[in-house]
C-alpha cells in the first residue's frame, strides 16, 4: 500500500526523487515534506550519504597529476550509488545504508 504525501504524489515516487539531485533534493524534501516518514527518512539519508561523497570527490580532485581521474571515478561510483538507491527507493524498500541510515532512520522514526 503507497500513501500520498504533503505533494500529492505517491511516498514511493517521492523517495525515489529524494535521491535524484543527490543532497539537494534530499534537502529541499526534509523542507516540504513534514508528515510522510518514509519520505523523510529517505530525503535525510540522501543528504547525509552525498554531502560527504561530494565533499569526498571535490578534495580527491585537488590532487595533483592525477587527481582529477581519480574525481572521476568517485563521481562514476557516486552516480551508481544514486541509481541503485532510486530503484530501492522507488520499490518501497527502506534500506539502511550503513552508519549513516541508522542515524537517519533515529532521527525519523524514533524522534518525536
């Protein structure tokens, strides 16, 4: 069973579209979304696992020589993750990643 959120879409489409501007959506969905948890846990986990990926992947293209092969990489890497967690999302499965989903998973569901 799906149910709507504060947006009119299905919770599945919604989480799935937490992933797709990587940290960005995650965050402006934590903005909007205020009453659907699985939404709010998969737009918080998005923020907390490409926030640090980004930073990751900007710093290793400051290496010199060879750095920016290195960037690229992790950015490939990091385009993977997004995918794989859009089709996990988007078939209603609340998986954690770790150390991070555990976190975001508390804050939602065990806050309040």
């Amino acid at each position: 069973m799906t149910y709507k959120t504060s947006i009119g879409l299905n919770e599945n489409v919604v989480a799935a579209l937490c992933y797709i501007g990587f940290w960005f959506t995650g965050i402006l969905f934590l903005i909007i979304e205020r009453e659907n948890k699985f939404v709010r846990f998969h737009a918080m986990q998005s923020v907390l696992v490409f926030i640090p990926l980004a930073l990751i992947v900007f710093l290793i293209g400051w290496i010199p020589y060879f750095g920016w092969v290195l960037a690229d990489f992790a950015g490939f890497l990091s385009l993977f993750l997004l995918l794989a967690f859009v089709i996990m999302a988007y078939k209603g499965a609340k998986f954690k990643v770790p150390i991070v989903g555990k976190y975001a998973y508390d804050s939602v569901y065990k806050n309040k």
